[in-house]
C-alpha cells in the first residue's frame, strides 16, 4: 500500500470496510481460534498496512497473565512463552484499565517493554481491549507500517471494531471447549462408572469353579484372542463378557452387542454387516453394522450356536480375515474388532451332526470359558441373593434385606434357570414384601415350593466303588462321577469311555475339560 493512500482518509476507511468484511468472513468459517486468529492478523497486516500485530488472551489458568496466541510478522512459538501481567508494559497497562492506548512513537514511551525485540521505534504503536461483554478477555495489538499520520485515531477505532468480532469467536471457542471438557469428564465418569459395574469384583462368586472362571478371564482380558462363553442359560456369559471388554486394552472403544437367536437370517447379515442404500426393499440409506460399530472394540455375539450353516460360512471369513462387504455393496471394508461369542448349545456335538462348521468352531474355541450352573456352586447363592436384594432395593428406592433362613431354603433348590430364576424369585418376593426383609414365607409365596428338591443321596462314587458295580445309567450319578466311573471302567482311555458313554471322542474330551478332571495316565 503506498503512502498516498495510506495518507487518504478516504481510502482508509475503503481498505477498512474491505478488510473488515474479509475478517468477518474468516471468523465464521472456523473454530479452530488460534489458525483464525493468524488468518485475521495476515488480512489486517495485508489490507491496512500492518507492520506487525498480535493477539494476546488471558490465560485459562490463571486468569491475570496475557500470553499471545496469535501473531504477524512476528515467530509466536519464539514468543510463546512471554507473559504480561496487568499493569506490566503496554499489554498488561490495557488490561488493567480496559481502555485503547495509542502510542505515537514507540521509543518515547518508558513503559514499552519491547519483549518481542521486532518493534520499530520510530513506528507508532496501537492496543485496544478484546471485550465479552464487561469481561476483558484480551488484547489487540499492532504497529502501522508507516510513520504517525494523523489518522492513529481512525486506526484504533477499526482496531476496536476487529477486536469485538474477535471477541466473539473467543467467547464461542471458550464455550466450545468447555462443552467440550464437560463431555470428556462426563464420558471418564461414565467410564469409570462402567469399569466399577463390570469389573471382576461385580461377579459375584467365592467358589471353587468360580475361581477359576475368574482367573481364565484376568489371563484372556489382556490379549485381543477370541472367547468362546460356554454356559447354560442365566448364568451371566453376557456379564461374563462385558468384564473382559471394560478389562482390556479395548475398554474405551465401543462394546456392541447382538443376540443371533433374536433375528432371522436375512436382518441378521444386514444387522452385523450393514447393508447400501437400495440393497432390499425398505433400505432407504446407507447403514453400518455391527461388525463396524465395534472397529476399535469388542463385539459380543450372544447365542452364536444358532445361526444357520449358510450364514456360518460369511462370518467365517470376516473373524479369518477381518474383512466384510455389507450387503449389496462389493467394497471390501477393513475391521479390527475383538469377538466374544457365548453358547449354551453342545457345539461338539453339533459339529458331530453337520449342523455348525468345523472350520468355524476351532475359529471361535481359541480360548472357551465355561460359566458353572449354580447349582454345582450351592455355596455362591447366599452371597448372590445378597447382591441382588441390594439391587432390586435399588431400583424399587427403599431399604430391603434378605433372611438368614430365606437363603436357607434358597440354597435348597437346584435353580435349573440359574441366576436368571434366582433374580426373578426374588423381586417376585421383594414386590409382595411390606417389610423391609424378605423372609421364608415371601420366599416359598413367590412359588419356589413347588421347584424344591430334597437332596439327592449320593451314588457311590468311583473312586470307593467297584469299577464294575458303577451303573453308568444311574439317574442319581452326577455328570462328572460318570465320565469319571466310565474312564475308569475303560482304564483312562477316552475313545472307550466315549463308546461307553454314547459320546464322541470330542465330547468326552470337552467335558473332561469343563468337570475339571485330571486325566491319570495308565
């Protein structure tokens, strides 16, 4: 800009108007205030003859130093580290009385610090106060590229004029990452929260094979390895499930969930791999499935024993390779996704009768953890009834506790529904419960007489029996007596307690593995 027109009144106050609009238009395009900031100070340095100009904000910390956030023609990372408290040089005198100074000459001035070390001192120099409202927020700063002209004041005012649409780019971006910083605290609550929900203390369990459940998930949660939960129904795989995800190195990645018991064939391709728009009648946009939801974290395929053979073979390729086309689409998408797969079904014996993959099964039995029914852990439902008064006290909002005689009768039934029957029992009492104790009577009224079992007498185990007086077909024979009883009738060969047994090689090997049963060698 020569110095003729920047001598003009006139064609200041055009340059002024340009610039301005220049400057409005780059604060509306982003929120990113410190790249805004610079973009702003280059359009005034270029479009009103600047020599140099900055923009120094009060610091979060504190609340009293100036540092600057943006500058031109000067090196800000140099200067990052320079802080003006108030009344302390130029900057800091206009944050102490919150009005504009103007400098004719920078030499003549004592309270000029001159950190910076770029100033000219024969250049005047200007500062005025970045305002939010009556909160003073910063400061504007700059040095004219041309000597005092007799227009300093005219200069100011547009100085005034830029720093209060500043000022409200200052005022959203504060508010922005405060939403922001809410947001993240919220989500570590939330997390910290979830972590102390699913952690190993929530599962309850003092057992014998609760603990080793306990230690085969500390092993598996640390590793990305597939699981396999193995269990009878109710006795909690998907918590089971959900303490390794909030244990693992993916905790803070998405844990997604899906029952493939609860979907057909046809939705259920479309719910783990998404599908494109117009894929099917009734798709109407492009939608991502499960399998992408969880990039990052932890899926949970509940009940996976139920998918047909046709779709076994496409979940096949995306846990050998990781890769899926949703459906109707043909491009091939990338996942990295932990899988947790639970089943209540005999999969041996389903891969024995053709009906689930065998290439399949292997891919999901890296690492099987098997969930005890309650009654082989008789000992753990005092504790757990315990757990789940307290829970259901919670959720009704009042005072509820549970009798010594109430987890009595509680530990006399065999609980074939396992903890699922256990919790329903007891908030079927805790509704017919006036007290605040749950007792015998609201125990037996919630209907579990008609459920209760004597104990059974023991049949002779095969450890004190002779070998061959141990009826195998014995009702009263529990499930590991008998493997044991026929291993034992066929010297520790598994093959010919298999024949014995009516099992496969493979099913007596599972149980032997789950029973807990330590093989003699013969």
């Amino acid at each position: 800009m020569s110095e003729n027109l920047i001598q003009a009144p006139g064609a200041l106050l055009e340059a002024e108007l340009d610039t301005l609009f220049s400057v409005s238009q780059i604060l509306s395009r982003s929120l990113d205030l410190q790249d805004t900031l610079k973009e702003v100070l280059q359009v005034i340095g270029e479009g009103c003859g600047l020599r140099l100009g900055l923009v120094a904000l009060l610091s979060d910390e504190t609340g009293n130093e100036l540092f600057i956030s943006a500058a031109h023609g000067l090196d800000v990372e140099a200067a990052g580290h320079i802080r003006y408290s108030r009344g302390e040089g130029i900057l800091g005198l206009v944050l102490e009385r919150g009005r504009s100074v103007i400098l004719d000459e920078v030499a003549r001035e004592r309270r000029f610090l001159d950190r910076l070390g770029a100033y000219a001192p024969d250049k005047p120099f200007i500062a005025v106060p970045i305002r939010i409202g009556s909160e003073l927020v910063g400061v504007l700063a700059s040095q004219p590229d041309t000597s005092d002209d007799g227009l300093l004041d005219e200069r100011a005012h547009f100085q005034e004029m830029v720093a209060n649409l500043i000022a409200q780019s200052v005022r959203l971006a504060r508010q922005v990452a405060k939403e922001k910083r809410d947001l993240v605290d919220e989500r570590d609550d939330l997390r910290r929260a979830v972590r102390g929900q699913y952690g190993f203390s929530s599962i309850v369990g003092r057992s014998e094979p609760m603990k080793r459940v306990f230690d085969q998930l500390r092993q598996v949660a640390k590793w990305n390895t597939t699981v396999l939960i193995r269990g009878e129904t109710g006795t909690g795989k998907e918590l089971i499930a959900s303490a390794i995800h909030y244990n693992s190195p993916r905790s803070a990645s998405p844990f997604v969930k899906l029952n493939c018991a609860a979907l057909p064939e046809n939705l259920l391709e479309s719910e783990l791999f998404g599908h494109e728009k117009g894929a099917f009648t009734g798709a109407v946009s492009q939608r991502k499935g499960r399998f992408e939801q969880a990039d990052g974290g932890t899926l949970f395929l509940d009940e996976i024993g139920e998918v047909s053979a046709a779709f076994q073979a496409k979940l096949l390729r995306i846990l050998q390779e990781g890769e899926l086309e949703r459906v109707g689409g043909s491009r091939t998408l990338k996942v990295d996704v932990r899988v947790i797969a639970a089943t209540h079904r005999d999969l041996e014996m389903a891969v024995e009768e053709g009906k689930f993959r065998e290439d399949l099964y292997y891919r999901l039995n890296v690492m099987p953890i098997y969930v005890p029914p309650l009654r082989d852990r008789i000992e753990d439902i005092p504790e757990i009834a315990n757990f789940l008064v307290t829970k259901i006290a919670k959720l009704q909002g009042r005072e509820l506790g549970i009798t010594d005689s109430a987890l009595r009768l509680l530990t006399q039934h065999m609980w074939p529904g396992n903890v699922r029957e256990l919790e329903n029992c007891l908030e079927r009492a805790a509704v017919m419960c006036e007290g605040s104790h749950i007792d015998r009577d609201l125990v037996l009224l919630s209907g579990i007489e008609e459920r209760l079992q004597p104990p059974r007498p023991r049949a002779p185990s095969a450890a004190t029996a002779p070998i061959s007086s141990v009826d195998l077909n014995d009702e009263n024979m529990d499930e590991r007596e008998r493997v044991i009883a026929a291993l034992e009738q066929a010297g520790w060969v598994q093959a010919k307690a298999a024949r014995l047994l009516g099992m496969t090689p493979r099913q007596i090997a599972y149980r032997i593995q789950t029973l807990n049963i330590t093989v003699r060698q013969i």
